[in-house]
C-alpha cells in the first residue's frame, strides 16, 4: 500500500511539472522554490556490502540528471548544486537491496524520467532534491 501511495505521488509531481516551466511558490514573483523535470541516466551500480551503510546486500546507485530544457541549468536557483554523480534515493533510503534492484530491473544505463526539486528557504543542505519515477521497465 505505501509503495502504491508513493507511486501515485511521483506520478502527481511528474505530471504537474511536465511543462518544463519554473514553479514558484509565492504570488509576489518572488522565487523561493523551483522544479525542473528530466531525466536520470544510472552511471553504476556499486558493489553489494560497500555502500553507505557497508550492509553486504546492500548498493549505491549512482545518477547522472539532464533537464529537459537545454538552458534549465543556467536558470537553477542553487546553481552549485551539481546534476552529476547523484546517489538515488528510493523510500527514504540511500543504499538499495540487490534483490530490489533485480526486481525493478535497474542496470547501468537505465534512463528514467526525473525532477529537481530547489528550495533556497531551506537551510544549507538539502536545499536540492530529485524525485525519480522508477516505473517497471
């Protein structure tokens, strides 16, 4: 049920960012927040026991971001925030089971529609984020 609920979420924010405009949060013009859709690109898979947690079952998986619009880049509120080299994040969690990874067929080279998320009224960190919609292949 919650992976359900999740995936209907992902599937929410997809379709309300498809336009590839900037989304701001506040009527006066002033933008605090902003989201650009894409797509991810799986650059590797890790090795299973030497992932952030170090569990021996367990894999980073490594994503490349490209927005769709070619000039996004240039208008990103938090520009030092790069798109390259990004660690998935999947329900709340940072390195995957292997056996996850089998079942959603995830490989090197797998592209997947994507958005980031920007947030300057954030503190420093985790002032980006990206949302990965991971359907079956």
């Amino acid at each position: 049920m919650n992976g359900r609920l999740f995936l209907v979420l992902l599937l929410m924010v997809y379709f309300s960012c498809g336009s590839g405009k900037v989304i701001t949060d506040k009527p006066d013009g002033i933008i605090t927040s902003a989201s650009w859709p894409g797509t991810v690109k799986i650059i590797s898979i890790g090795i299973p026991g030497k992932s952030c947690s170090g569990q021996k079952d367990y894999v980073d998986v490594i994503f490349d971001f490209t927005p769709d619009s070619a000039d996004a880049a240039k208008k990103y509120l938090v520009k030092d925030v790069s798109d390259k080299n990004k660690i998935l994040f999947y329900d709340n969690r940072s390195d995957l089971h292997k056996n996850w990874i089998d079942k959603w067929g995830l490989k090197t080279g797998n592209i997947y529609r994507a958005v980031r998320h920007e947030n300057i009224m954030n503190s420093s960190r985790n002032r980006v984020s990206f949302d990965v919609l991971l359907e079956p292949r």
